[in-house]
C-alpha cells in the first residue's frame, strides 16, 4: 500500500469532524503529564467535544476548501484539535480553565462559527457566562423590581397599623359617606 492510502482514512477522519461542526480549537499540548492530559480528555468528552493529536499536514490537507482552512497559518509543532458539533463556547470554556491551570498548556487559535478567533478572542469567549446563567440574570433583573414594589406596599400597609385586608373595606366605605 501507498503512504497517501494510509493517510487517506485519516485525513477523512478530521475532515468529518469539522464538518458541521460549530467550532474547532488548536491547542499545544506539550508539557501536560499523563494525568493532566486524561483529566482534560475526560473533562472534554463528557461535554460532548472531539479531541485528537492529528499531524499538522493531515489538519492541513482537512481544512483545505472549509473554513478550518484559516487555522493553516498555526500548524506548525506539536497540536491537537478540540472539535464541538453542539455548542460553540463550550470547548473553549474547558480549555482556557487548563490553560489558566497549566502554563504549558495554551490554546492557538480557532474557528468558532466561521470566523477566525485568535488566543486572546477564544479566552474572551471562555469569559462569557452560559445561555443559563445569562437567563438567570434577566429573570431575576425582571422579578427584582415587582418584588420590590410589593414589599413597598406591605410596609405602607403595616405602618398605618390596620392590616392589608382591613385597610380595603374602608377605602369603600369613605366614598359612600361623602
């Protein structure tokens, strides 16, 4: 057999997994010890994201003709690629807490959605709070006001000294009387 039918398979391994996929993350690896790295690969895995070493001509030949192809430019030493299908933030997420932890160990660039993302742009993404804490957030900006306006009127209630309901009958009684 040929060395490019050997490769071949590989090279369509990559290319099926960036196909479709919302983003694509170069990492260097070196330095991580066996524990670290199968941590990290575990970590990844249960967030439903692709992680492989591949050799940098079989990415690069991948990428030919995709947008990945923008990662070209950074396929030099060793790299490993973290590919998520689902949702675009969640391996930058896992991957800048590694890098913070890690020295050795820093993210390249990427492809999030098309568009190219340096170092600095995926570590900025990796900042921002997930679709649930940021759904938190408006719920409890909208409650907050109301429940204010409530205790509010609670107080004005309790501080004329007759209870809620009683104050009631007697706004209807003082229209009457006029």
């Amino acid at each position: 057999m040929a060395k490019v039918e050997l490769k071949q398979p590989i090279v369509q391994e990559i290319a099926d997994a960036v196909s479709g996929a919302q983003a694509a993350v170069l990492v260097q690896y070196l330095g991580l010890t066996v524990e670290q790295d199968t941590a990290l690969r575990k970590e990844l895995r249960e967030a439903g994201v692709n992680y492989k070493v591949y050799k940098n001509t079989m990415m690069h030949r991948a990428f030919e003709g995709t947008d990945f192809a923008q990662l070209d430019k950074h396929l030099d030493g060793p790299n490993a690629l973290a590919v998520s299908k689902e949702d675009p933030i969640v391996a930058e997420r896992i991957l800048a807490k590694y890098a913070k932890q890690f020295k050795c160990f820093n993210m390249v660039a990427g492809v999030v959605e098309g568009a190219y993302a340096d170092e600095a742009k995926l570590t900025e993404m990796a900042n921002i709070p997930s679709r649930e804490a940021l759904l938190g957030r408006l719920f409890g900006s909208m409650q907050s006001p109301i429940a204010n306006f409530a205790r509010v009127v609670k107080q004005i209630a309790e501080k004329d000294g007759a209870p809620a309901e009683a104050a009631a009958p007697a706004a209807e009684e003082a229209p009457a009387a006029e």
